[in-house]
C-alpha cells in the first residue's frame, strides 16, 4: 500500500447549465488523493493519527455503519501507519461481509459489533469503559472522525482557495463545512448540502464545533470566520437513499464530466448545485469550488443492494 498522497487536482466542468448561469464551476478532486485514504476521510484522520502516535497508542478503535467510508478509511490508514484497528459496526453481524467490511477486514480490522440501542450510546463514558476494559488502552476516534482533531485537518482541504466565492460540500457530521468555514476569508462562503433528512439540525452542530474550536488552542487559517449555509433540500429521502433520478444523474455526470460521484454524499451536492444554477441561486460572475469527499468504494455495496431490492 502506498504511502504516497498526491495533491488533489482541480478540475473546471463546462456544460450547458453552468454556461446559462453565467459561473465558472470547478471540482476539487480529494478522490485522487490516495486509492483507499482519499476524500475528507484523511483529512479527518491526520491529526488523530500524529496524536495517537505522540501518546504512544498502538490501537485506533473507531465506529461506523456497515458502508462506512470511516471504516474503511480508518483500517486502511492503520494498516498504512502500523496501527491496529478495531471497527465497532452498528448492528447485527451479516455474511458474507459486504465490500467495504471485507477490505476493513483484509486491512487488518478487528470488527465487534453492537445491536442499535447500544451503538447510540457510543460518545458515553459508559460505552468508552466498556470497550477500554475490552481492548485495554485504545485511541477512539469518533464516528466519521468528528472532533477537533477531525476539524483541525478540514481546515487544509481547500488551503488559500481565494479565488472562488463559493466552496460547496456535502454534509453528514458537520465536521468538514466546520473545517471549511474556519478556512476561508471575508466574503467567501461556504455552503454545505445535509444528505440527511431534516439537516437543519446541524446548524446547531456546526455552531457547537466552532466554538470548540476557536475556544480551543489549535491552529486555524484565517482570522476571521466566514459565512456559511446549509441548503437541506437535496437529501433524497434521507441518509443512503437514492432514486432513479439521482442515478440518472450520476451517470451521466460521468459520461460527460469523467468524475465519477457516490450516491450518498457527492452526488446529492453535485445535484443540488447544479439546480440551483438553473434557479439562479448564484450571481453571474461567481466561481463556485465543488469539493469531491471521495466514498467511491461505497458505490459498490450501494449497487448490490439496489440491485437485490429490484429483484423482490
């Protein structure tokens, strides 16, 4: 496995639409970054990593679905930098593993699994003796590396990006729109797209974490924060739905553009931005940064289920 992180391109995307609305429309590729630690998921990891490594942990325990980009990123990241790994999955163990719990496997994961009730009790002290008893002294990463540490590296995502009015992302936990807004100078805004349900709740999240964080000792990038949005329309359904259309959608993105999108979180963005182009949402004139999360290795597990689904 390389240890090898390439910088992410930045690619412009000329259609029909993004020449109507009069913008210039760029995609920053993090899916290129690395073939299995790659999108927001490693800048997410980075800093806790150097701090499981500077207090002499041997030992990354982290939690996620059973599609979970975190976990996958997470066993692979592990197996990279000589940390073992441990996978704590909500729900019931299934076999045969999907393709995103076989590669954690093969990277070296040791996989415990909780039922739900349980699994919601993962940020209590309760949980966490628990799982220290179990496994002796453990690093715990939150879910989708949702803490500072996971801030602290979003905040590198997009670097000195000056030149756009607009930085859009996908939204599951907050912690990258966070990292993104604490990057960016007057004017700028960030926008982000919840790909849950009823995202509006994470706006108080979002509050939460940035006060954490400019509380907190560690670094930012800018002295200034600035504004940010959460359009909530563009879900689907909810967190891992999709539909015919945002398939459609996907697929001929691909065929036109060469990037592809996963279904859970870049496509919904991808698809929002590029309706609101069509609504006129953004000024003619702006420069807008699409950043690419990565997750493509969930596309896979998605695909299986769909296509089970279709044959009932």
């Amino acid at each position: 496995m390389s240890l090898i992180f390439f910088p992410p391109p930045i690619q412009q995307i000329n259609s029909e639409i993004v020449l109507s609305a009069g913008v210039d429309l760029y995609v920053l590729r993090l899916d290129l970054i690395h073939p299995w630690v790659n999108g927001n998921k490693w800048f997410k990891l980075k800093y806790n990593l150097l701090e499981a490594k500077e207090k002499n942990f041997t030992t990354l325990l982290t939690f996620g679905g059973a599609y979970s980009n975190h976990i996958y990123a997470t066993a692979a990241a592990g197996n990279l930098f000589g940390f073992r790994t441990i996978g704590v999955i909500r729900g019931e163990e299934r076999l045969p593993l999907n393709p995103t719990l076989s590669f954690a496997v093969q990277q070296g994961m040791q996989l415990l699994y909780l039922n739900r009730e349980m699994y919601r009790q993962r940020n209590t002290p309760a949980l966490e003796e628990y799982l220290q008893q179990r496994f002796g002294e453990v690093f715990i990463i939150p879910e989708g590396g949702s803490n500072l540490n996971g801030v602290r590296g979003c905040i590198e995502i997009v670097g000195g990006a000056i030149a756009f009015d607009h930085i859009c992302v996908a939204c599951g936990t907050a912690t990258t729109l966070t990292g993104i807004a604490l990057s960016l100078h007057q004017g700028q805004r960030a926008i982000a797209f919840p790909v849950l349900k009823n995202g509006s709740f994470l706006a108080q999240e979002i509050e939460s974490l940035l006060t954490n964080y400019l509380a907190s000792d560690l670094p930012t990038a800018s002295n200034s924060l600035a504004s940010w949005k959460l359009v909530c329309d563009y879900h689907f359904g909810g967190y891992a739905k999709v539909n015919k259309e945002l398939l459609l959608f996907s697929q001929q993105f691909r065929e036109e553009h060469g990037i592809p999108l996963d279904y859970v979180y870049t496509a919904k963005m991808f698809y929002g931005v590029m309706d609101l182009l069509q609504q006129g949402f953004f000024s003619k004139g702006d420069s807008l940064l699409l950043v690419h999360t990565g997750g493509l290795q969930g596309n896979v597990g998605m695909e299986e289920r769909l296509q089970r689904f279709s044959k009932i």
